[in-house]
C-alpha cells in the first residue's frame, strides 16, 4: 500500500494507488478524525457527520476568503469563494450541483453556501438577511421526516443569487421542482407529513387554534398526520421552529392578514382528511352522503364557503359532453379520492403562492435594466429507493439521471472530445452513460413519460392498462425490468444507482394533477379571497386534453434547469452518507462504496488525475500572464501561441504537465495555481507602485493644504495672542488700581475703626463707672433708710411700754376714787375705747406711699427726728392726754389720735394681734399681696431699662393695696427695693413686656 493510501490525502487524485479500496480507504481515515471535506480534484465530497462541528464559524469564513482550493484544507466555503471569485474574475455565471442520496446532507450544504457568499459579499443588506430567512419557510412548507433523512426535501429549489460588478448581493431568485404532495394525504411507516403541519399545532396560541377550530393539538386527532405513527422527532422543538417561520415571514414582507390565510387554509386540509363520507344507493346508483356535520362546517367555515356548496362538490361530479352539463353522484371511494386531490391541490398552490411571494421580495431582476452575473445553488432531492415507490420516485429519479448525466457530460464526454479536437495526447477513460436511461424515461419517442401522459387523458385508462402497454413497449430492454411473476403489478428501471421496482398504482390521479369541476366552481365563488387569487380561473368545461398534466410540467422545467446549468462554470459537491442509522461516527464500508461507484467517483478521480481541468485559448493567456514577461510589444502584434509557449517554458518548472493544443493550452491544476501566485504577486507589485506613486501626489496635495491652513491658523493665531496679552495687561492695570484703592481705603477704615473702638471703650467705661457710683449711692441710702426704721421700730415699742405702764397706773387711781365713793352707786360711764395709734403705725400706713412718690422708693418726711414730724406733746407719737378728750389732728395727711377719757393706771397685759383683727395682715397673706403685685419680676423681661408701663402699672396696683387700712409687717417692705438691687437676670423664651 503506498504511504499516501497510509497517512491519508486532502485531493484524492494525488493518491499513489489510485483505486477503489485507497478511495475509500482515505474518506474512511478522514471521516474518523472528523474531517468530512475531500477532493477529487475540483470536485468536493462531503460525508453527512450527523453531528454539529465547529467549523462554520467567522473565523473559516475569513481564513477561506480568497484562497485557492489547494491552499488550504478541504472545506464546502473553498468551493463558494472559488465560484465567486471566478465570477468576479471571468464575468461568468457559475452554479454549484449539490446531488447523493436522501438524507447525505444536501440541504445543510446548501445553507452554508448561502450563508457564506452573504458573508464575503461585504454589504450586509438587508437583501442578505431575507435571501438567508427564506430556508426556514422553504423547509418547514417543503421538508419532511422520512424513513432514511429527519428532513428530508420532498422538492427540488434552484436558488440564483445575483451579484453587481462590485461583488455585492443584489438579488435573487427561487424555482421550485415537483413538490411531492402525495404525502399530503398518505405516509408511510415511521414518516411524518410536512413539517409545517406539527409546528402550527404547537405553536399557534390557544385563542388561534380554537379561530381555526383545532380543538385538539395533538397530532393523533388529525387523520393526515397520524398515519405514519411518527409525531415527535428527537431534537426538533416544533413551537420553537414555528416562532422561527413567523419571524422569517415577517423578514419577507409577508402581510399578517396574508399569513393568517394560510394557516386557515392549511388548518382547512386537516379538517378535510377528519371528515367522515356514508355509502348509500340512489336511484340504483352508488352515492355518497357527508354525514360529517361538524368538519363539514369548519371546512367551510375556513374556505368561505356554504354548507351545502361544499357537501355538493365533493360527492358530485359535473362534465360537460358536447356542451351539455351532466351531474353525476360518486361513489365512497371516488368521493375520498377527490377530497384528497382537492387537498393536495390546496396545499400544492399554497406552496407555489409562498415561493411566488418570497420571490417578489428577494427578486430584483425586473427593477434593473441590467444583466447581473449570478451563482446558482442546485439543492434537489436524492435518488430515492423505498420499499414501495410510485410516481413521485419515479419523477425524482429522472431528476437525479439528469444530474448524472450532466456531470458525466461535463467530466468526461466534453472533457475527451475537446482532447480528441484540439489533438492533445490523451489516454482514453472508460465511464457509464445513462444516457439510454434518460431515453427510456422520457426522452425518445414512447417513453414512459408518454405513455403516462397518453394513458392519463384516455376516459378508461387505468394503472393496470398503462401497465400492460410498459410491458410490450420496454419489455424487450435490458435496463427494463419486469416482475419475476405476472401477478406482481410493478415494473423496474435498472437506473445509474440500481434496480428500482416502481407500483403503478395511482399513477395516473397523479399525473392529472386535478381536482373536479365542481370544487374549481365553488373556490371561485368563495368569499376568502386568497383562496380564490391562488387558483387560476379556468373555462367551465372539460379540458383535460388541452391541460398539461404534472410529467409535462416536471420535464419542461428539469430541461430549462439543464439549460441554465449548462450555460453556467459547474462545481460539482458529492454528498455521501455513511450509514442508515442516521448515527455519528459510524461509516458504513458497504453502503459508501456502493454510492461511490454509480456517482462514477473513481472514473472521476481517473480522469482528473490524468487530465487537463485547466484550459485557456492563447489569446486569453497572453491577455492573462503576458505581465509575467517583461518588454512586450503589443498583444495585436505578437503571435499569441509562441508567447504562450515562451511563459509556460519560462515560468513552469521541468516537469510540469502541460500541453499546446491547436487553439488552446491544457494546464494542470497546479501549474494554474503557480501561475495564479506569480502574477498576483507581479499585479500587486504594480499596484504597490502605482498605489506609491499616487499616494505620493495625494501627500503633497495634502501637505501642501497642510501649510497653507498652519500659515493661516499662525497668522490668526498669533493675532489672537496680541489682543488676548493686551487685554490682559488693560485687565492688570485696573486690577492694580484697584488693589491700591482697595488698599487705602483699608487703611483709612482701620483707623477710624480703632479710633471709634477707643471712644466706646470710654464711653462704656463712663457709664459703667457711673453706674456703679449709682448702685453704691442706692445702696448707702437703703442701709440709712434700714438703719432709721430699726430705730423707729425700737422707739415705737418703747413709747407702747410707756403707754401700758401710764395706763396700769391710771386704772389703778381710778379704782381708788371708786372705791372712796363706794355708798352711792357711781355712774355707768360708757366710753368709746380708742385704740392708741401710735406714730410708728402712722408711719407704717404712709411709708409705702412716701416710698413709691419719692427718688427710688426713699421719701424723707420732716419731723422732729426726720419722720413723719407729727407734732406731739411729747415730740414722738404726737398724742396729747387732755383729761380723757379724744383730739384728733391732722398733720401732713396723717391722723393724730389724742384720747381725752380718764384711765386709771394699769398696766395692761401683752396682746397678741388676732386673725378677727380687721386691721391686722398676717406675714403670709402681706407676701402673697407682695408677690401677686410684684409677680412680674418672675415673668417678664425687665432687664432692659427704664421700667416700662407694666412696671408702672404694678406699682399703681400695690399703692391701693396699701390704702387698705390693714397692717403689713415692715420688713415685706423692702422687697421691691432688692430687685434694683439684684444682679440682672437673663430670661430665655420669653416676650418683652
């Protein structure tokens, strides 16, 4: 085994043993280190990992942007950029045919192409973004869960995406190729229906699902998508993917009344497959009764339709024989039948309006007058070999023949026959045509294709009819195949894949592609409006023969397909799947060898290996790489096959594989690539020269733009300066004067600040002094005042005891006179006693009044001894005894008490002064009339001098006070006098008076 077959290739064709066991033994080696991508020279396989890698991220999609394909590992974004650079480069259009069975990854590879070239365009418009959003509608209204592929596409998309000259998306435009609606209404074993089915069910809220009458989310109430007892798919989220469908559809513009219709429209087919039919006989005829009231009613309900129209078309059936209108009632059987062409029509057109509408939004091709290059991306459905196949496998199929036979066209017969005419040595390569497929299906004349479509417009052909006419028509081929026991209804095709044995039956409903008359009549009088615009008018008779049937559609749009990529450069991706249980790391040897051979992979890796994949006419090889050769004339004067022989002999090494055709030269990849490297490197050399040059203009364009706005901004600058310093100075010396002023005035302030402090320290002291001399003037006089009335107090008692002795003794003569007139009863004398006023008690009575008229309380008052002056015999109490007559005399306002009547000498006894005295004040009672007059001291502010009105009127009070005839004792007296005595008090919170 050679080392390369060992250690393993990234291009197949450079294996030393280049044959079938190396081949897979190198997808084998690379498929278990998880590299999915290999060459066959430009071609590219790609083995389905059933797994995520990580190795689609920003970081591949640069590192792949403008490399060769050898450059780097294999990878499917090499193959995009190759296709897009090579259209910036020729101008060309180019296409990229994605083809292998279901299930090998087709349409993963197809949305990394996409995603790519949105990537590498550099715009990022919102163009980019919708081309992207249209898969995940595509896929949910077109893909579906079979038995070999989770999403398998039951259709086939061309996508051309078209690009300006400058490289950026413009546009881009979608076909769409036979739709199998057949699983509308049936699936098989372990299938589900489309997608878009489940994802409603369980995405739609629960006020949407009971709008459009699905009471029951659940996928088993639903005959159309239960049949295939698949409903869940592991790793699929449906109410996640149908949030998905909602936004892309809003991304492309779709109206929410416009996407609210398809959804009644699609919730209107299940409700079709649950409607139950009853068979009965009228007038000796099968008939059919919809006893179904209630899915009746929400089909119509959902299509804008009555009740009655509807049961009507579906179990009649109206045509029109020479003009005249025949209704006919059907049987149970054709009655379901044409319910479920009836759904598979509605579905059918939902689908094309969805492309239809997607299309108005991406496309841009009718708003520009000019033609724009574009790649294609061919995403159609595998071939496909079930256990039971019909007229869909069949149409699929062909498809894929037409592929195959495109490839081998391309890869061998055009390559050789341009060897064989341009006479280059050449080693002929042996391949498989299946052009004598192509023939038998529907190419020549009565083909299989024909024959169904002749055997679909005859009134009484059936399935087994055009069976019978396949067997005498193709029995006689070798790649026809006909059942080993005539009861077997089935014919073979021995295809480029395989044998494929297909069941007749149905072929022809499904070639018709129709629903009755009778139900085209009652859509066109519908109410709903979407479903009225998505279903041609077509004239109310019979026009089967004149209809083009589904075989004649599917082969005029695969041949305009074959047109458009044959006017385009192809790159060829080979999808390989490498086991059926659809598991990670798990390679098949037997089903991979097997896929390998019918897609004539080793035929390929031959003819790449030996042949010339590159080819220029001189010409344009001269026009190309004659920047490799210095000093050449002009290209019109030089002969183009001796330069092109001069460059290649130049530049490529000794053993370098070429060769000089009669119009062309054949290049190996290699040297293409060689020659690619020296002439970009000589093209960016100019283009840093020219770049240099020109840079160097701009520079001093620039610098001298420079200098002219530095001389300016100097020059104004510099002005600036000026003014700004002058205005600062002007600002400086008014500043200073200021300060000046400011100082002078300072000065100034100061003194006469210290001159009017130094007066009121003098006058303050002046007053303070004064003050004081005046408190200690009050003073002197309050203890001489205190020290006179002590002596008036001691002098009134003496008088009081001289008193009660000259009573005693006179009380004691008179009873000696009674007692010496004893016999005559002496006269009852009734005197009036008298009480003895004494000088001290008129002084205690007028004192307080004396006090409050006089300088500070203080009144002097003439008298003998300077009080009161009551003139009295005795020139102290002013009472004069006059033999017992009572003389009364008023001197200065003050009653003089003389008592005239005779007492006898007694000493009187000491009384003490009683609470029924009316002239007598206890010491309690004297305070409180002392303390309610003199109150405010307590409770106002007099603090502040002189005394104000309240004080005065205070004083007033407790003057008639004093009027009261009523003893107060002396010392309470000199109250009033300690309070302007008294220190000032400071008294917090409360009002002046």
């Amino acid at each position: 085994m050679h080392i390369t077959s060992q250690q393993g290739v990234d291009d197949m064709i450079t294996l030393g043993d280049l044959q079938e066991y190396a081949i897979l033994r190198n997808l084998e080696m690379r498929y278990e280190k998880r590299l999915i991508y290999t060459y066959t020279g430009s071609m590219l396989i790609a083995i389905n990992p059933y797994q995520t890698l990580p190795i689609y991220t920003n970081r591949e999609v640069t590192q792949y942007r403008g490399k060769k394909i050898s450059e780097l590992p294999p990878h499917i974004f090499a193959i995009s950029d190759n296709a897009f650079q090579q259209l910036k480069r020729d101008r060309t259009n180019q296409c990229i045919v994605i083809s292998g069975e279901s299930g090998a990854g087709k349409t993963e590879s197809t949305k990394l192409i996409l995603q790519y070239l949105a990537a590498i365009s550099g715009k990022h418009s919102w163009i980019e973004q919708q081309i992207i959003e249209a898969n995940p509608i595509l896929e949910a209204f077109g893909n579906a869960k079979t038995v070999r592929n989770d999403n398998s596409s039951r259709f086939g998309k061309y996508i051309e995406i078209r690009f300006t000259d400058a490289g950026k998306i413009q546009g881009a435009n979608i076909e769409q190729y036979l739709l199998e609606k057949s699983r509308i209404v049936a699936q098989s074993r372990d299938e589900r229906n489309y997608h878009i089915f489940y994802c409603m069910l369980a995405g739609l809220s629960k006020p949407e699902l009971t709008r459009l009458e699905l009471l029951e989310n659940s996928s088993t109430k639903y005959h159309y998508l239960s049949q295939g007892g698949c409903l869940q798919l592991d790793g699929k989220n449906d109410a996640k993917d149908f949030a998905d469908i909602r936004a892309a559809m809003k991304v492309l513009s779709f109206a929410p009344e416009e996407v609210w219709c398809i959804f009644s429209l699609l919730a209107a087919i299940l409700h079709l497959g649950n409607m139950q039919f009853t068979a009965t006989v009228v007038q000796n005829m099968d008939a059919t009764e919809a006893t179904d009231v209630v899915n009746l009613q929400r089909v119509a309900l959902l299509l804008g339709v009555s009740k009655k129209a509807l049961a009507t078309a579906l179990t009649q059936k109206t045509i029109y024989v020479h003009g005249e209108r025949v209704v006919t009632s059907l049987s149970r059987d054709m009655t379901i039948e044409g319910r479920d062409a009836f759904a598979k029509s509605l579905y059918g057109a939902i689908f094309i309006r969805i492309v239809e509408r997607i299309n108005m939004t991406i496309d841009t091709k009718e708003k520009l007058s000019k033609a724009l290059n574009t790649i294609g991306v061919l995403d159609i459905f595998g071939f496909e070999n079930f256990s039971d196949n019909s007229f869909e496998q069949l149409c699929i199929n062909y498809a894929n023949e037409n592929l195959q036979q495109f490839f081998v066209r391309h890869i061998f017969k055009m390559e050789q026959a341009e060897y064989e005419q341009e006479s280059i040595k050449w080693q002929h390569i042996d391949f498989k045509d299946n052009q004598e497929i192509l023939d038998l299906i529907g190419m020549k004349s009565v083909n299989i294709m024909s024959l169904i479509d002749e055997e679909s417009k005859f009134p009484k052909g059936t399935d087994n009819t055009l069976l019978e006419k396949l067997h005498v028509q193709h029995g006689n081929r070798s790649i026809y195949v006909k059942p080993k026991s005539n009861q077997a209804a089935l014919f073979g095709i021995r295809h480029y894949a395989g044998v494929v044995m297909y069941n007749p039956n149905g072929f022809l409903e499904k070639n018709r592609d129709s629903f009755s008359m009778d139900l085209r009549e009652m859509i066109s009088k519908s109410k709903n409006k979407f479903l009225v615009d998505i279903f041609p008018l077509q004239l109310p008779y019979d026009t089967m023969k004149k209809q083009l049937t589904l075989s004649v559609k599917f082969r005029n749009s695969l041949d305009l397909l074959m047109r458009t990529l044959s006017a385009a450069h192809p790159f060829f991706i080979r999808c390989i799947k490498p086991n059926e249980h659809k598991k990670p790391n798990l390679f098949d040897r037997e089903l991979c060898v097997r896929q390998l051979r019918y897609s004539g992979m080793m035929e390929t890796a031959r003819i790449r290996h030996a042949g010339y994949p590159i080819r220029h006419s001189y010409r344009d090889f001269v026009e190309r790489y004659c920047l490799l050769l210095p000093k050449l004339a002009p290209i019109r004067t030089l002969d183009c096959r001796q330069v092109t022989e001069d460059i290649c002999k130049q530049l490529l090494t000794a053993t370098a594989d070429y060769q000089f055709g009669r119009t062309k030269v054949f290049l190996k990849d290699v040297d293409d690539t060689y020659l690619e490297k020296e002439r970009a490197r000589i093209v960016l050399k100019s283009i840093i020269a020219i770049q240099r040059g020109f840079r160097r203009v701009l520079f001093r364009r620039q610098l001298c733009r420079y200098r002219e706005a530095a001389l300016t901004i100097q020059k104004v600058w510099r002005g600036y300066k000026q003014r700004r310093d002058f205005l600062i100075a002007r600002q400086g010396f008014h500043r200073l004067g200021a300060c000046i002023a400011q100082k002078h005035l300072t000065l100034h302030f100061t003194r006469l600040r210290s001159c009017v402090t130094h007066l009121q320290a003098h006058c303050r002291g002046y007053l303070a002094r004064r003050a004081f001399k005046m408190r200690q003037q009050r003073h002197k006089d309050l203890q001489a005042l205190r020290a006179s009335e002590e002596l008036l107090v001691r002098q009134a008692k003496e008088h009081q005891q001289a008193d009660r002795e000259r009573q005693s003794r006179l009380g004691a003569n008179a009873a000696v006179v009674a007692a010496a007139t004893a016999p005559k009863p002496p006269p009852r004398a009734v005197s009036t006693p008298n009480p003895i006023v004494t000088q001290a008690q008129i002084h205690v009575r007028e004192r307080p009044m004396n006090m409050m008229n006089g300088m500070n309380g203080v009144n002097g008052v003439n008298g003998g001894n300077g009080v009161n002056g009551v003139n009295g015999g005795n020139g102290v109490n002013g009472v004069n005894s006059m033999n017992g007559v009572n003389g009364v005399n008023d001197v200065n306002g003050v009653h003089s008490v003389i008592t005239t009547t005779k007492i006898e000498p007694k000493q009187p006894e000491k009384q003490e002064p009683t609470a029924n005295d009316d002239n007598y004040m206890d010491e309690e009672s004297s305070k409180q009339i002392v303390d309610d007059v003199f109150g405010f001291l307590d409770e106002a502010d007099v603090s502040s001098p002189p005394v104000v009105s309240n004080v005065r009127a205070k004083s007033l009070m407790f003057e008639r006070e004093l009027r009261l005839k009523k003893d107060i004792p002396i010392k309470l007296l000199s109250r009033p006098v300690n309070y302007y005595e008294a220190p000032q008090r400071q008294v917090m919170n409360q009002m002046r008076l």
